[in-house]
C-alpha cells in the first residue's frame, strides 16, 4: 500500500514512534517526510510521547586517541549490546578531549581543556542547548549565559550564590538542572548548589551533617550522591527539589577497592575497580542485593588499552541540532 492513502497526520504520529536511526533514513524518502523530520516543531516534540531507549557510554584510552563504547541500557542485555562510536573526526579525538557532560541526548565536548568552571545543559522548555560559565572573584559570583540559538553569552545578576560558596568541581546536570557539589567557606559545610536551565536562577540544598565524603551522580532524572569511606558506600537519592531532602537507597559493601563511576537505568551502579597498585583494573556492574559482579568486556581484540581512569555517561538519541 502506497504512503500517500495514509493521512499525513497518521503518518507523523507513526514517525514520532520510530527511532533516530530510521528517521535519519526516512528523510530520503520523500521531499515531505524530509521537510517534517527537519521542521523545529518535529525536532522539539520527538521523544517527549515515547519511551527512550537508554544507553550508556563509556570512553577509554587506546593512546593516543580515546575510543567510545556504547551500550543499549537494558539490564539483561547490555553488557553484551555494545556499540564502538565516533564522537568527533579522527583529527580531534585526541587525550585532550574532555566531555562537559551531556543532556537531553547532546554532548559538550571541550577540545582544548580549558573550560574549567564552564557547564552544559540543555532547555526542557525551549530545547535549548546552553553553557553556563561561572566564575568566582572577591567573594562574588560571576555568571555568563550562552545559547546555540542567540550565538553569544550574556550576564545574569539576580539571585547568585554568595560568595563563600566556592570549588564547584563536580557537576552533574538532569534533564532540567545543572547540580554543582561546593563548600560553603564560612561555616565549612558541602552543599549542592542548583541551576534552574529553564528559569536561570540558583537554590542551594544543604547535605546531612553526618555526611564527609561524597560524589554527586545523575540517576534517571534525578540526583543522588555516594558517601563512600575505604571499602563501605552508601548511596542517597534527592527526594525532590522542594523538600530538598535525601533518602538512602542502599550500601554498597566489597571485599575490594572500587569507585563508583554511574547507574544504570534501574539504579544498578557501575563500578571501576581498582587493582592492587591502586590503578583502575576494569569496569563492573555490582548488584547491590546479591553483591554480584559482572566485568564489562569494553577490551579489543589486539589493542592494549591504557588503565586509565573510565567514565560513565547516559543518554538517549535526539533530533536536537537537526534543524540547525
């Protein structure tokens, strides 16, 4: 049967259904279907009425470049459901490379290493891609705002952290904000200081007093954190962003030396070993319930790999820049 007895209305409801892949594809067929994948509208609304498929991806160093492995987030399946990626040209994947982070199905990469105290997340309302820059000088917070769609950065100057609030260096970003782990100098307390992508304004989240040692992660849409202590983990999940409280989800105890590196869609964390020289000896997925480990094979046949420190990313495919 020929497209053209199907309402076209129909067929954009069915194209919505399919993934990126195929819509790639599906832009050849016709001059109509190339110009509804492309619209802003179709690229702004795909993904949002149906199930994304999750994948995690992990790069590691094969000197002098770094390599990308992808797998489909499936619990039963992904170990085994892998993928190698190219992420940039081959003149660019170089050690130098560093990801940003990754938000919405984009990822920001940094060539030259030199965005220290630069962020990234995308929109939810506008599907803008933004970079938030902050800089902290005599006690006083310094933010510029870029978007793709206006080309420039401009400041903001309302409601900003104070300025005892300093050493943003680890940052996670959900589907709709940027979480920074900081110190709060004048009290000497860890806080997480939140970044609304859709309202640009700040809130700050106090952590448990009890709570020393940690690392902030994304899970799903929502932020958790380990307290980790030698060989013993806990790991705690953000309620939500108006309690601003955190509940335990669950410990994790090994007879090994390990660091938590990322989840899984379920929650399952992803652990890179360490071997006994201290270096990283291989990623796993630990089962929190039985304590099970299972290696992830990321090796290739033929090459030595660097025992390089790995990280872990999740995403999903998006149509987002398509239409740029």
């Amino acid at each position: 049967m020929s497209i053209d007895y199907i309402p076209f209305d129909i067929q954009t409801e069915i194209l919505k259904r399919l993934g990126v892949k195929s819509l790639i594809r599906f832009r050849s067929v016709s001059k109509a279907w190339k110009s509804l994948i492309d619209s802003p509208k179709f690229v702004a609304s795909y993904g949002i009425d149906r199930i994304q498929t999750h994948h995690i991806l992990i790069p590691y160093l094969r000197v002098p470049t770094f390599m990308y492995m992808s797998f489909v987030d499936h619990d039963d399946t992904f170990l085994f459901d892998q993928t190698n990626v190219r992420v940039l040209p081959t003149e660019h994947n170089i050690c130098g490379v560093r990801i940003l982070g990754s938000s919405h199905g984009l990822f920001c990469l940094d060539c030259d290493t030199k965005c220290d105290g630069v962020y990234f997340g995308v929109c939810p309302v506008t599907r803008d891609p933004k970079l938030v820059r902050i800089t902290i000088c005599d006690l006083k917070w310094l933010v510029d705002i870029y978007t793709v769609s206006s080309g420039s950065w401009r400041k903001i100057t309302n409601n900003l952290p104070r300025g005892t609030i300093e050493d943003c260096s680890d940052n996670v970003v959900t589907d709709k904000i940027i979480y920074l782990y900081a110190v709060d100098t004048t009290i000497d307390t860890k806080v997480i200081v939140a970044f609304d992508l859709t309202s640009e304004e700040f809130t700050i989240i106090g952590i448990p007093n009890h709570i020393t040692h940690l690392k902030i992660f994304k899970l799903r849409d929502t932020l958790v954190f380990h307290e980790y202590d030698k060989l013993v983990c806990e790991v705690w999940m953000l309620n939500n962003d108006v309690s601003k409280t955190f509940t335990k989800l669950y410990k994790i105890t090994t007879s090994f030396l390990y660091k938590v590196k990322g989840f899984t869609n379920s929650g399952t964390p992803i652990i890179e070993k360490m071997g006994a020289d201290y270096l990283p000896d291989g990623l796993y997925v630990y089962e929190p319930n039985s304590e099970c480990v299972t290696k992830i094979v990321i090796e290739e046949a033929g090459y030595e790999l660097e025992r390089y420190g790995y990280d872990v990313y999740t995403y999903h495919e998006t149509l987002l820049l398509l239409d740029r």
